[in-house]
C-alpha cells in the first residue's frame, strides 16, 4: 500500500496536535505495528513542534506524509534558519525536563533524521523510519 499526504498547517501550537491526527489515521490504514506508530507520532510531534516554535513569523509549517509498504517518510519545512552543525542524534539533555529534546528523540527513534538544504530561508527537516513490523493478526 502507498499513501501520501501534504499539509500546510498555521504556525501555532495546535498543529503539531493535527499533524499527529492526520499520521495516525493514515497508519490505521496500514498493517504497522502500534510501537512504530507510537514512534511516530513522536517524531511527527517533535518535529512539528519545532518547526512551530523555530519558524518565521507568519510561516506555515509544511508537512508531507508518505507510507509505502516498508517506509514512513515525513517531511516537515518551514521559513527559518535551520541551527548549524545540528546533530540529530540520541545524546538527550539532562534532566529530561529542560527544553532542547526535541532534536535528540528524532534522531533516537528515526531510522534517519537531516535538515536538507532547501533555498535561503527555507528548512526542511526529514525523518524516515522503517516499517518493517506488522501488527500482530488478531486470534480467532
């Protein structure tokens, strides 16, 4: 199966609550295990809360959802600035309650995270994860 969606959601808090709403129901389509899909409705919120938070003024934070058969790909953009030599790895902040978590639970639960270039002003952060467990059939 092959979905795809693209989203262009207001710079406000809200939508990285709509964004998260709009994954699941396209992963409730699919066969994808509820651990994937609870990774992924991290990763989407993380990501689009940055991008709510980071972006320009008067930004729409743009968001692409593709699903085939053995990947998930997310694509969140915004106008902005993306931070230099940003790291998307797992080295999470201590205590986990001060901001700055975003970035490291993106690059622990994706299977690749990178800001890619885009045209000056422009970011563009994309997220894949594998697909590759299925939920469990239910007994009969």
């Amino acid at each position: 199966m092959r979905v795809s969606m693209t989203l262009s959601l207001p710079r406000q808090p809200s939508s990285a609550t709509r964004a998260r709403h709009v994954l699941t129901t396209l992963l409730s389509l699919t066969d994808v295990s509820e651990d994937t899909r609870a990774n992924l409705a991290v990763l989407i919120s993380e990501a689009c809360a940055n991008a709510v938070i980071h972006a320009d003024p008067g930004s729409d934070v743009d968001i692409t959802i593709s699903i085939d058969d053995h990947v998930c790909r997310i694509e969140v953009g915004n106008r902005g600035r993306s931070p230099d030599n940003t790291k998307l790895d797992a080295d999470l902040p201590t205590p986990l309650t001060i901001g700055g978590r975003g970035l490291p639970l993106i690059g622990a639960l994706a299977d690749t995270a990178a800001f890619v270039s885009r045209a000056p002003g422009q970011v563009l952060l994309r997220i894949t994860k594998h697909l590759t467990e299925a939920r469990a059939a239910p007994a009969r």
